[in-house]
C-alpha cells in the first residue's frame, strides 16, 4: 500500500463516519459544534467527497431561505381573515359560560 | 445588510418583544434598584400606585382589530397552522376577559396579551407531543439508516447509490426557481410538526437557541437532533422531488 493509502486509512479511522459527520455538519451550523469535533469533521471532509456535497447541499438550503424569505414563506397569512375577526367579536361578546 | 434589517422588520417583530416582561425598578422611578428603599426625594414614592384604571377591558372588541393581526402573526410564526393560529387568538381573547385586569396603556396590554398567548402556544406543543404519532416516533430514530453503508469496514459511509447525488444546478441560479420552491414546501410540509416548526423558527425566523426550546418545550440536545433530521430529511426530499426531476 502507499504511503498515501496508508495515511488516508490511518485518517479513516481517527475521523468520524459519513453518519456523524452528517450529524457534525449540522451542529456546525447552529454553532453547536465541539472544537474536538470540528477537527474530527475537517479531517473527514479533506477525505470525503460525499459530505462535502451533503455539507454543500444544506448550506446552500439555508442560503436560499435567507435569500428569500418571502418565497420560503409564500403562502402563510400574516393577518386574521375578516371572517375570523367578526367571529372573534361575536364571541367576545358573548362569551361562554364558565364550565 | 439592508435587507436583512428590512426583512427581520416584516418578518419577526414578534419574537424581539421582551416588553411584557415586569420593568425594572429603576426604569419605574428614575433611582437604581439599590437606592429604592431610600427615597431621595420626598415626591418619590418607593411603592408607585396602582396603575389608573383607565383601560378596564371595556370594550373587548376593540382588542380584535387594535391586536388581532399581531397576535395572529405571533401564533402564525409559532404552529404554522392558519386555524391552530386562530384558536389560540380566540383562547388569549377568552383568557384575558377572564382575568379582566386593568391597564395604564395599550403598550401594556398587547405585551399581557402576548404573554397569555405565549403560555397558549406552549401548552399546544406540550398537548401535541404527548399524542405525538407514530410517524413522528418513527422519524425521529430514523437517522436514514438505508443511505449508509450498514456492516463492514466501511460501516456508516455514504451508500453511493443512495447518498447526496451532486445537484449540478447548484452552481447556477436554478436553485431558486418556482419548482424549487414548490419541492420546498412540499417537502417541508411532510416534515412532522415539530420538527418543521424547529426548522422554520431557526432558519427563517432565526430565533435563538433557547426561545425556540421554551416554545417546543424540549431541551437543547433535542434541537440539535430535530434539526439535523429536518436538514437530512428535506435535502432528501429535495433531491427526489426537485433535483431529479428538473435534471
């Protein structure tokens, strides 16, 4: 084996797996990340390619929410219908009996 | 930077309103809270009146169109439920008549309003995650166990059948298209309750850490894995419902 396969087994088996990296990399971006972890992780993305993309791929999710916060929202009111306010007064009104 | 402050305006007036929180003392009568048991001056009252009752909820009406949409928006941001959203108005509403206190401004009583309502949406959660279905037990174990490598030397690697395909339109602008966005909501509708809501407050809403563990009632280590599911779950279904299709 190369000196090169040896170093990327022996790198293999300090850093994490494609499962807890994928964990990792998500605690990195909510800044939950251990610095020990962090290592373990960046040892692991140098190897895989795999979690770079996967890394890639939710970063660029939260991006695209950030860059359009109104298309990520696009369809939620913001507001009572009328209905509901005329319903909401109706009860107000009369409100009902204590149980 | 400008549109970051011009969105956080449209977007999230709600969670920053701290106001219904008590004042502090030195806000109230000018004095540090350390000086208050020795009044300075003798029109300094340690013990400030009771508030005028000026605004004894006379007219409840008025709180549906003054509050209404506020309080509707907070709702909204919490359970993503237009109808939950408005049942949890209508308790506040019933709940404030009930305990009728009296205001010195209006400031005031939106903040009590909000803070009846924030009591309501938490219960909510507390409620839903007790009857808490089987899917949403089911997604929570599954960590997508079947797109790793199960046994052998390379146990919990990308199955490279099964793990990220590369999204080549990526690089381009198509990732915000209408399919995009048709898929996103799609998939994040799919995504159990609390697990979306977790996803949206923090990504969205950019809530903070512990306001969005006290709305779900749940403990920082969950959110880290409600989180990691969501990501997981929504780049998956992304990749299907989007990614394969437009290629």
């Amino acid at each position: 084996m190369s000196l090169w396969g040896r170093c990327r087994r022996w790198l293999a088996e300090v850093s994490p797996s494609c499962q807890q990296a994928a964990r990792a990399q998500s605690a990195r971006l909510d800044g939950s990340l251990s610095r020990s972890a962090s290592l373990g992780l960046w040892i692991h993305l140098v190897l895989c390619r795999w979690c770079r993309r996967y890394g890639r791929q939710i970063r660029s999710i939260r991006e695209q929410m950030k860059k359009h916060p109104e298309k990520a929202h696009a369809g939620v009111p913001d507001a009572l219908r009328s209905e509901a306010k005329e319903r909401l007064k109706e009860i107000l009104r009369k409100p009902p009996a204590e149980d | 930077m400008e549109e970051k402050d011009a969105r956080r305006d449209g977007m999230r007036p709600l969670s920053v309103d701290k106001t219904w929180l008590p004042a502090c003392a030195h806000q109230r009568d000018g004095a540090p809270l350390a000086m208050k048991s020795e009044p300075t001056s003798p029109d300094v009252d340690p013990a400030p009146p009771a508030a005028p009752r000026q605004g004894k909820l006379s007219d409840p009406e008025r709180w549906v169109d003054e509050h209404g949409d506020y309080l509707f928006k907070y709702a909204m941001t919490r359970v993503r439920d237009p109808a939950r959203a408005e049942d949890l108005v209508q308790e506040t509403f019933l709940a404030a008549l009930k305990g009728g206190k009296s205001f010195e401004g209006r400031a005031a009583e939106k903040s009590w309003l909000i803070g009846i309502l924030k009591n309501k949406v938490v219960d909510a959660y507390r409620k839903t995650s007790r009857e808490s279905s089987f899917t949403d037990l089911e997604f929570y174990q599954d960590e997508e166990r079947d797109r790793f490598v199960q046994e052998g030397l390379f146990k919990g690697s990308w199955d490279h059948d099964l793990g990220p395909q590369e999204w080549s339109a990526e690089a381009g602008g198509t990732l915000d298209s209408q399919e995009f966005w048709k898929a996103f909501h799609d998939c994040s509708s799919k995504l159990p309750k609390a697990i979306s809501t977790a996803f949206l407050l923090r990504e969205l809403d950019e809530m903070e850490t512990p306001e969005i563990c006290g709305v779900l009632g749940i403990s920082e280590n969950n959110l880290w894995v409600m989180l990691h599911r969501a990501r997981m779950a929504l780049r998956r279904c992304l990749e299907a419902n989007w990614f394969t299709k437009t290629r």
